[in-house]
C-alpha cells in the first residue's frame, strides 16, 4: 500500500474515532449519566478487541462501522423521540453506507423497524414503521447505488463476489465454535461483553423501548456471523466480525453498571471491568508478539501461555496435539528407536517420497490394556532446511492407530513449527493415545508435501506406565 493510502486510512481512522465514540456518548447519555457512560466507553475501547483493531487493524471495517452504528442508534432515538424526517433520513442514510461496507448488515433494519413506539393505536404503529422500512429502502438503495456504478465502471459488471470461495451454511451454523473456542471464541477473548448480553435481560425492566430491537438484532445477527464457513473470519485478534456490535451493546453494559451501582455494589463491577480491560491489553501483546497464535489455538496451549511473556518454541507443540503430560519418573518402555538417520528429501531430490515409513507396532490382545488410554513420549532430534513450509504444506510427524482396517487417531506435528535451532534440534513430547478393546497397529510416518527437507538424527518413543 503507497504511503498517501497509509496516511489517509490513519486520518480516517482518528475521524471514525471521534465520531463514533461522541455519537456513542450522545446517544448513552439519553438513558445513564455521564459517569457510567465513561465507564462503558472505557470498557469498551480498552476492555475489547476494538482496541486492537482501531491499532492494529485500521484497514479492516469493523471501526468504520462501530462509528457508523453509533450514529445510527443515536438519530433512530432522535426520530422516535420526536419523528422529525431530518432524522429519518440520515439514520436511513447510514443504513446505506453500513451496507455498502458489508452487505450483511442490512440486518441492521431490526433495529428501528422493531423500536418500541410509546402509543397504544396499533394502525399508527403499522404506518410509522412502513414509513421507517420505506425509508430504509429508498435511501440505502440509493447510496448502494454508488457501489453498483462503481462496479459497473471498473469492472463492466454490476456485481462482484468478493467471497467468491466462501458461503453461508445456514443449516449448520457455528454457534459453540464461535462463542467458545480457544481459538478465536467471542466470550474466551471479549468475556466483559458477558455482562453487557446479560444486559439485555436487565432491559425487561428499563428502557424496554430497546429490549426486542437489541434482542432480536443480537440472535440473528450472530446467527449469520455463526453460519459464515470461515468462522474464525481469517488471522485475526478474537472475534473480528463482533467489533461492530459494541456499539449496540453499550446500552445494556450501561444499564449492567447502573444496576450495581445502585446495589452498593460498584466495586465488584470496577473490579470485573478492570480485569477485563487488563485481560485484553495484555493479549493484545500477546497477539502482537505471535505468543497468542492467529491461527489453530485450543485450550491445552491457551491455559499453557496464560499470561505468559514469553513462550519457548518447543511448547507450540501444544497447539498440534492438544495435549499435556504432568506426570513425573513414570516407567519408560522402548516402543521404538532409529537406529540410523533418515534423510526427507524434497520435492526436487531425486529420492523425494511424499511418505517415509519408520515403524509400525502390532498391539495383540495382551497388549491393548497396556496402550489403550496410555500416554506415549518421543524424543525427537533432527535437522531443517528450507523456508518453504506453510499451515497446509509441511513436513509432518504422523501417529495413526488402526484398528479393524479403520483410522480410530490420527495426529499430526509439523516439525518447521516446533523446531528451534534449524541446524540440530532436539524436543520432546507427549501424546495420549485413545480407548480402544481389541488388536490394532500404531503407525509412525514423516509426510512432506513441501520444498523442504529433514535429518531425522534420532527418534525414540517409549511407552509410559
């Protein structure tokens, strides 16, 4: 990207900035004070993953459309408050530019078209909201027009795709993935936005006038963020797509802080903020520093790195297996050792093979209870040369057990990943093998599909008791 490109989006950024986080306050100072207010503006600007984005992430859109919600929410209050058409039209107008940034959300319209009306006449409520859904339409359309010309002018066609290789699904949505993963779970990296959904139900009984609108916003809205194929949403900092929802969000977080306030309990809520807002600074280093790892996370190597300022590269092993042996002076029993160094070559070697078989192990019927849920360890020693290597392409130790000609565990260690000194290194690590009640054969096999090569100096696995 050329410098004025670099210049313009940090400019923008700071604008969005001030925009949305002065809209934001103008429009949570119609129900809370201005205290509360700077404690959920606090909240969310260092206590969330905005933080990292509006840093970190300025060329994404997740600010742009924070900024743009909060001026969304703000004159949609305005209208209704006083249904004057100037406020209509630019919440309408809004509307348009937070769609032309990412067409789902239009998913935006609930908001207003489910706001509650403080009149009783049914036929009045089905007229000023048909007025609002017209307005929606004209005016979004409009400046969704901008993009179409603009398509049609570069390109010759009216419509791109730019997710061409992507889909929803909306018949398996993602939901348990994407609210509680170790790799990038909504409430595991943003666990204060905890409070402001349990907002939501505090709602029922202040400002109702927002309850179904953020309610109804929040499961569908979700429920397409959940339903995305990538559900991860690519090399990112927790939950990406969320970023946006702060701003709707802020209202019941408020109304969260109010409620202790006047429960004499202001500080356990102070409390719970700022650790929150510790938690998020601190990953955010985290991330920056390739500790939290944008990719392939679990619970083993999250808990593992907790607060860690440092991690060896040795215990990214963690995040290929998903395991962690804690014993100590277990008895060891030889399952295997290399006598002889092998070599992987790669692709352009003339003795290049995609599978080097270095053993398989018979496990008869007096032998299942001694390997079935039991633990193996390997010491590995090898060498690495090439840079080649990717998250799909590598040169990989395997571990397969068949049992009955089929694959009941198949683990994979990519050895560029865990490897320290290129030129000799030498781990060692754990696996647990799984339950199983009759004969089967454990595999041991080096895969490269990679421009790389491997000495394997050393490899020795042993049975723990």
């Amino acid at each position: 990207m050329s410098a004025p490109y670099q210049i313009a989006i940090i400019f923008a950024s700071f604008f969005y900035l001030i925009l949305g986080l002065s809209y934001l306050r103008r429009f949570l100072l119609l129900y809370i004070n201005e205290a509360k207010t700077a404690i959920v503006i606090i909240a969310i600007t260092l206590g969330t993953n905005y933080f990292y984005y509006f840093n970190f992430g300025k060329e994404l859109t997740h600010i742009y459309l924070f900024s743009l919600y909060a001026v969304y929410l703000y004159y949609i209050k305005q209208y209704f408050s006083g249904f004057k058409r100037k406020s209509l039209i630019l919440f309408s107008i809004v509307a348009g530019l937070m769609i032309l940034i990412r067409t789902s959300e239009i998913i935006a319209f609930i908001l207003p078209l489910v706001y509650k009306i403080n009149t009783n006449r049914f036929d009045e409520k089905i007229k000023i909201k048909n007025k609002v859904l017209f307005y929606l339409i004209f005016f979004s359309s409009v400046v969704f027009l901008i993009q179409i010309l603009y398509y049609k002018t570069g390109t010759g066609r009216f419509y791109i795709d730019g997710y061409y290789d992507h889909h929803f699904n909306f018949s398996h949505p993602n939901i348990v993935k994407f609210f509680f993963s170790y790799e990038r779970g909504f409430f595991v990296y943003t666990p204060i936005m905890l409070i402001a959904v349990l907002g939501i139900y505090y709602m029922r009984y202040k400002h109702q006038d927002w309850m179904f609108a953020v309610l109804l916003f929040f499961i569908f809205n979700f429920y397409i963020l959940c339903s995305w194929d990538d559900w991860k949403y690519g090399s990112t900092f927790g939950s990406r797509p969320v970023v946006q929802m702060y701003a709707i969000l802020a209202l019941p977080l408020g109304i969260v802080i109010t409620f202790f306030w006047k429960k004499k309990l202001s500080w356990i809520i102070s409390i719970i903020i700022l650790l929150a807002i510790f938690l998020n600074l601190f990953q955010t280093y985290q991330f920056n520093k390739g500790i939290i790892p944008s990719f392939g996370s679990n619970k083993t190597y999250y808990w593992h790195s907790f607060f860690a300022c440092k991690v060896n590269v040795h215990d990214k092993v963690l995040l290929e297996l998903d395991q962690k042996y804690t014993l100590k002076n277990q008895q060891h029993y030889t399952v295997f050792n290399l006598e002889n160094e092998r070599h992987i070559y790669n692709k352009k070697h003339p003795e290049y093979l995609e599978y080097y078989d270095f053993f398989n192990y018979n496990i008869d019927a007096k032998e299942v209870n001694l390997y079935s849920d039991k633990w193996l360890e390997y010491k590995l020693t090898h060498s690495y040369y090439g840079d080649s290597y990717s998250e799909w392409n590598s040169i990989n130790l395997i571990t397969e057990i068949d049992n009955n000609d089929k694959v009941i565990y198949w683990s994979r260690v990519r050895l560029p990943y865990i490897i320290d000194k290129k030129d000799r290194d030498s781990i060692t690590f754990f696996q647990k093998l799984p339950k199983f009640s009759s004969p089967s054969v454990i595999k041991v096999y080096i895969t490269n599909n990679c421009d790389d090569s491997s000495i394997i100096h050393n490899l020795k696995v042993y049975r723990l008791k």
